[in-house]
C-alpha cells in the first residue's frame, strides 16, 4: 500500500505546499517565534484538528474522517500536515506542507465505483466505457482539482489572517 501511495503522490499533487512571509520591525526573537507556533496550534484547535503538537519551531495536526464540521471548515481537505516557523532578518516566514491524500483517494475510489456500475449496467460495455470514461475524468477534476485549487487559494489566507490576530506579532510590528 505505501508503494501505491509513494507512487501516486509523484504523479499527482497529494499535498498541499507554500509559505507565507510576516514582516515585522525588527529581528524576530524566540519569543515571537513561539507565539506565532502557539496561536498556529490554537487556529487548529479552533479549527477542529483531531490532534495538534509542536516540535521545536513545528506544528504538526492529524484530522480524523469523523467530525462533525461545517463543510467550509480550512481543514476538511487534509488528513495531516506540518507548519514550519523560521526566523529570517526582519520577517517570519511560515511555511506549511499538507496532505490531501484522503480527499484524492476519496474523490477517485467514489468515481471508480460510479465506473464500475456503469459498466455492469451496460449492455455494450465498451461504449459504456468510450462513453462514460470521459465524464468520470471531467468530474474527477472538478471534484478533485477545484477543490485542491480552492484549497491553495484559502489556506495562506487563513494563516495570514489568522496570525494578524497574534498580540505578540502586533506589538512586534510596531
């Protein structure tokens, strides 16, 4: 099975990757730098996270299957991910790596399924195959693609904003 899932994360984009860059007044001491890792835990906590942990200057969160959130919540995308602060000159930059694994692999398991049915309600199956195939394909990256994309859009947003709300950061910007 991780042969599989090795496999499919170098053909198709399992994660979700970028950073984004808090400048701030002065050089950023370790004091800023561990505000900005506690609100990160605290944004995830209010997020809904199943589980939220620091290691040095990371947040690491795992998200469960079951939980009962609004289908807008940032994090009903990923199963797990990692927010990475470091210091730079005048500026924090924070970047994140997020997995979408579990949204690919239910998108395409439902899809396949779709296929599979189609196929055995067919008479002609491979017209139901010509014919069926190109609107699974199409759904597939609505479902999938819009989505990751809609993702990659909101999540730098909802950090930004997010950590904006940091008094630390305030009183570090001034």
């Amino acid at each position: 099975m991780t042969g599989i899932i090795l496999w499919l994360g170098g053909m198709f984009p399992v994660s979700v990757t970028g950073s984004i860059r808090l400048k701030l007044g002065a050089p950023p001491s370790d004091r800023t730098v561990k505000a900005v890792v506690d609100r990160i835990v605290d944004m995830l906590d209010a997020a809904s996270a199943t589980e939220a942990w620091t290691e040095n200057n990371q947040v690491r969160f795992k998200v469960s299957i079951f939980r009962l959130i609004w289908n807008w919540n940032i994090l009903v995308p990923f199963n797990a991910g990692r927010f990475v602060v470091v210091p730079e000159d005048l500026s924090l930059v924070v970047r994140y790596s997020l997995s979408v694994l579990r949204m690919f692999l239910f998108v395409t398991l439902i899809l396949a399924a779709l296929l599979v049915f189609f196929f055995w309600q067919s008479t002609d199956r491979m017209e139901a195959l010509r014919t069926d195939l190109p609107g699974l394909g199409l759904a597939w990256l609505w479902l999938f693609g819009v989505n990751y994309l809609i993702t990659m859009i909101r999540m730098p947003l909802w950090l930004r904003r997010g950590l904006r709300r940091d008094p630390e950061l305030k009183r570090q910007r001034a």
